[in-house]
C-alpha cells in the first residue's frame, strides 16, 4: 500500500470512528493514536499476524489489538462502502461509458484482471491446490476497475493453481446481464450500434463479444495504433507502480454526461424481466459471441 492511501484511510478513520481519536487518560498523558490501531488492524489482516505480537512493534495489548481491528473493519464498512465495491448504478454506468468514450473506446465500462495474492500463512494440507509453478501458494483476486481507480467488481479466493480463464467459469461478474438485472446501453462504433457493453482484457481471455483484446503481433499503422491505445487503457487495473507513464482525466468532468458522444444508457429500461432457461441461454449466447467480437473489435481499429 502506497503512503498517501494509507494516510487517507487513516484521516478518515480517525475523523469517523470516535474509537480511532486520540486521548488523554486521569493522569494527562496521550493514548494510542490513529496511526498506531490503523497500523495494527491493517498487519493483522495483510500478514495475519498474533495480535500479541503487535505489543513488540506498535505497543498494544492483545485485547486492545483485537478491538482495534473490529473497529477498523467496521469503519471501512461504514465509511467505505457507499462509494467502494458496489455494482454501478445507471447514472454510474453512463459516466463509465462516456470516460470510455473519451478515451477512444466507445462502450468500454472498465478493464478487468486476475493477480495471484501470496498467502503466506497457507495451512500445509492446503498448500497443493494454492501453489502454481513458483511452489507458493497464492489466492486470485479477480477485478474490474475504470479509469479513476473504481473498483466495482472484486471476486476474491479462488485457488492460486487456477488462471484468468477458470475464475471467470465461477466468477459471477456477468450474472446482471445473464438474469436480465443490467440496464440497457447502446453505443456507434464506426457507423455500426451495439447495445452490449465490454471489459478491456488482456490476451489470455476469449473472444467473446463483452471483451476487446489487445493484438498480440500488430502488422500496419492501425493495428499497432489500436494495440497501443488498447494497452495504455488496460492498465487502469494493473499495479499502480506498473501505470505511472499514463495520463489520467479529471472523471468529474463525465458525471452528468456531457458531450456528444453516441454512449447512451436506458435510464427506463424495466429490469423486472422474468428469469427463465430460454432468456438465460439467449443472453449467454450473446456474451460468447465470437462474430459479434470480431466485428466490435475491426470497427474499434478503425474508429482509432
């Protein structure tokens, strides 16, 4: 975690939870700061460290340890979870798309990925399933994530031993558009209307219609163009120290949906559409079409 995070957690934190605010005791002298219970709650959780053990480095208790990271998970919840990993609203949805189509991908709502996360505290009897080549085990965390750093879809856990392709079989980040939950959108690639959003992806994911690829061995002036834009955009979900050459638009600006673009979402498209086998496998077809990817993805060389 990078410094300016962590302090922005901690402000907020301590300006939030009165439990987190510094005080004096009968006698006048200062109590545990901020800093101190935020450090200790985000050890345990990213180390999994005793909460003993945070009497060596932070002096705390064991029992004040434990409290702290109760208050602290509770916080995040409360302070948190009205902006952070909930599923875009239609207003949402339509700012996505018009960043996306600023940014020379009309439709695009956002690029997603899988990263391995070591655990190192993995129980041996579990170890096989959760170790890939490296021999350590590792948990998957699969993520959406749009341009201003939102992360909206995060489907975390599976085996380290499984890839992009066998998280997506389990993960349940089309399940909106499968149950007929998302709203509408329609959008104009190159004279051509598509009404089906898509994720930026990287190379191993299929060639289904909701992802666009980037191209492996580029031959021409637009092919290499198009990979290059599609590559600078992917990086919104990587590692913020991988995306620092990469410039970042004020998303402010595409709230209201200003502009001309041809991005539209159905704020009156009814999602009480009844659930059925016919309607599942209609829309399922749908999202694996390769025809519908291939067209999406010539029309996006050349509208680049």
């Amino acid at each position: 975690m990078n410094k300016p995070l962590f302090e922005r957690i901690v402000s907020t934190i301590k300006n939030g939870v009165p439990y987190f605010r510094q005080r004096r005791d009968a006698t006048g002298r200062l109590g545990l700061s901020a800093l101190q219970k935020c450090s200790a709650a985000i050890r345990m959780m990213a180390y999994g460290c005793l909460a003993d053990a945070m009497d060596e480095y932070l002096r705390l208790a064991e029992t004040t340890a434990h409290k702290c990271l109760e208050k602290f998970v509770d916080g995040v919840i409360d302070l948190f979870g009205d902006v952070y990993l909930r599923r875009p609203t239609a207003e949402d949805l339509q700012r996505l798309l018009n960043i996306g189509e600023h940014r020379g991908f009309p439709g695009m709502v956002g690029s997603i990925d899988c990263m391995h996360w070591e655990w190192k505290n993995c129980p041996t009897a579990w170890k096989g399933q959760y170790s890939r080549g490296s021999g350590k085990p590792t948990i998957v965390l699969e993520a959406v994530a749009s341009q201003d750093l939102w992360i909206w879809h995060a489907f975390f856990g599976p085996p380290g031993t499984l890839n992009d392709i066998n998280v997506l079989d389990c993960s349940p980040v089309f399940d909106d558009i499968l149950e007929g939950r998302a709203p509408r959108v329609s959008y104009v690639v190159n004279g051509h209307q598509y009404e089906m959003a898509y994720y930026l992806t990287d190379g191993i994911y299929p060639n289904w219609a909701t992802f666009i690829q980037p191209i492996t061995l580029p031959r021409g002036p637009k092919a290499k163009l198009f990979a290059q834009c599609q590559e600078a955009c992917r990086k919104d979900v990587e590692l913020e120290d991988e995306r620092h050459t990469y410039n970042f638009y004020e998303p402010s600006e595409f709230y209201h949906g200003e502009g001309s673009g041809t991005s539209q979402v159905d704020l009156s498209y009814s999602t009480d559409r009844q659930t059925n086998l016919h309607n599942l496998m209609g829309i399922r077809n749908a999202v694996h079409d390769p025809q519908m990817h291939n067209r999406l993805k010539k029309d996006l060389i050349e509208h680049i």
